[in-house]
C-alpha cells in the first residue's frame, strides 16, 4: 500500500511558496499578510492559530494577529472585518470559527471581502467552484486535490464516493472532483447520515474520501480491492490519540492508497491556507 503523506507533501507546497515570495521580495514587492481574528479563549482555537500563524512566519508571510476578548460585539467585529477589507496590506482575513456566546459567524464571514475569504468559505467562492471560475477554494478540499496531484492518482473516469456533505469539506470536494480535468472528471457519489446503502455505495467506489467524523466507520467489508481512501475525519479516541474515519489497520492490506491520521490531509489545510493568501497577493502586489 502507498501510503500519501501529507507531511512531506505540505512542505513540498509551503517550501514552493516560500521561494516564490522570496523572488518576489527580491524584486521589490511587499510581503503577503494574512490577518488572523481570534475571539476569546477557547483552548483548541488558539493552538489552531498558533499553528497557522507559525507556518505563516516560516514561509515568510506576514501575520497580524487579532486576538479579541470573548465579551467582543458583534458590531466590533464587523468593523475589524471592514478596515481590514480596505487594508493594502493585508491579503487574506482569517475568523477563526467557532465564535463564542452570541456572536453570528455566517454575518461575519458574509462581510470578509470574497477576494481576501482565504478559506474559500464566501458564497462568492463556493459559486465560483461551482462554475468553475477561478476563485479561492475551501482550504481542506484543496489539500485533498493537492495530494492526489502529488502522488499521480488520478480520478478522472473513476467512481468516487464523498462520505459527509458539509460545507467546509464535501460538499466542495464533490464538486473539486466533478470539474474537467486529471484529478476531477470522477463520476462522484455524496452520501451523508440519510445514506441507506452506504457500504454498497462504498465497494463500487475507486476513490473513497472520508469526511464524517466517526472513528472506523470504515470497515474493511466496504472497500474493494486496489481502492484508493482519503481520510479526512479527525477523532479523538478516549485514550487521547487521534484517527481518522477509516479503520487504517484493517484496511491497509486491502487498499491501493491511503492517508494515515494523524499526518494525511490535516497538514494541507495549513499548506492550502497559506497558498490562498499567497494567490490572493499576487493578484494585489
Ligand atoms: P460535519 O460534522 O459538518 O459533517 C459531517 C458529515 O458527515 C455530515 O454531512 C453528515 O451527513 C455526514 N455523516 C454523519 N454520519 C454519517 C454516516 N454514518 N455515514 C455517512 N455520512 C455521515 O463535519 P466536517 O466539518 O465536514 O468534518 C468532518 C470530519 O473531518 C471531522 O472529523 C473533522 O474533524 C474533520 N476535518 C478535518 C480537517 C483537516 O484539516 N484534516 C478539516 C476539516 C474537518
């Protein structure tokens, strides 16, 4: 079994990334900057931030922190979110989500200008994906892309079958997979928690991209032989170490390609964040 590490291949993008910007510098032009908004304490929130904004630092964009008190108004916010639209400085606005107390996200992503929405979360972007306009695109389903790419494992005439339809993950990595081209063309299946047949649907796929949140909800029965399964899904399990959606161990004789959890897709989320900011510079410098 291949198995497609995320690791090697995030620093493959942020290194590229980094040499880009460097020539860029060294022809007189600004760097990128990427504003990350913070709003309160949560513990999981700010290792998130911390580490995108250590990976920003190491590929030589600028990051500005804002990090709000928990007690922060909504109009407060707002008004951050619309002087830093106007900033020439800044390139890509990051809300780290969730919010906390009463604070509205979906207003508050609505007012990040759809040209600095590095998260591809704008239903300005989400509609470009669909048109196929070039646009910035929802970070993970980008890195899932990314390593298809990397690894040569092309989904074009191929059956896939996307597991979760959520706005971040599925439902544009159904739609990143359907496009024209090498790592799309797939003929693609979205099933969700309403799914009847979700193991039938499972073992005619090719491709098998994981984006639920249940530890082992794929079983080796579902897959076919030579089937190649991203893993998306992030899980907790009660003795503190991390899995994904797909049972890796009883899966990994079976199958032609697959992500490990921890080190899969999670570390191209970073990697796709910063090449967001970094396509959204060049387009303004
Ligand atoms: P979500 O909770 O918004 O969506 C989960 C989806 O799974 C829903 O569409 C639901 O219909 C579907 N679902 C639930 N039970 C199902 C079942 N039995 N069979 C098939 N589908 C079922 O989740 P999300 O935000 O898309 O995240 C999914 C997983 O991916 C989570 O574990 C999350 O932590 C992880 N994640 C990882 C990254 C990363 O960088 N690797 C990024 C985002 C999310």
């Amino acid at each position: 079994m291949l198995l497609i590490d995320g690791k090697k291949v995030a620093l493959a993008v942020r290194r590229e990334l980094h040499e880009s910007i460097d020539r860029a510098r060294a022809a007189g032009r600004r760097a990128p900057g990427l504003a990350v908004i913070l709003v309160g304490d949560d513990p999981a929130s700010k290792v998130y931030v911390r580490n995108k904004e250590r990976a920003c630092a190491e590929a030589g964009i600028v990051s500005l922190p804002y990090h709000l008190p928990a007690h922060t108004r909504q109009e407060e916010l707002l008004a951050l979110i619309a002087e830093l639209n106007g900033r020439h400085d800044v390139d890509g606005i990051l809300l780290q989500l969730p919010l906390p107390g009463d604070l509205n996200a979906t207003q508050c992503l609505l007012a990040i200008h759809p040209d600095k929405d590095v998260d591809g979360f704008h239903p300005e972007n989400v509609g470009r994906l669909s048109l196929g306009l070039p646009g910035l695109v929802s970070c993970t389903p980008a890195g899932v892309i990314e390593l298809l790419r990397y690894y040569k494992l092309p989904t074009q005439g191929r059956k896939a079958v996307v597991l979760g339809r959520s706005d971040i993950v599925g439902k544009p990595l159904a739609m990143l997979l359907g496009r024209p081209g090498e790592y799309g063309d797939a003929t693609v299946t979205v099933c969700h928690s309403r799914t009847p047949d979700l193991a039938e649907q499972c073992r005619a796929a090719d491709f098998i991209f994981l984006a639920v949140g249940k530890p082992k909800l794929l079983t080796a029965d579902m897959v076919k032989e030579q089937a190649v399964v991203v893993d998306v899904g992030i899980n907790r399990l009660p003795d503190g170490h991390l899995c994904g959606d797909a049972d890796f161990e009883a899966l990994k004789d079976k199958v032609a390609a697959m992500t490990p959890v921890p080190g899969g897709v999670g570390p191209m989320t970073i990697a796709m964040l910063l090449r967001n900011t970094v396509q959204s510079w060049q387009t303004r410098v």
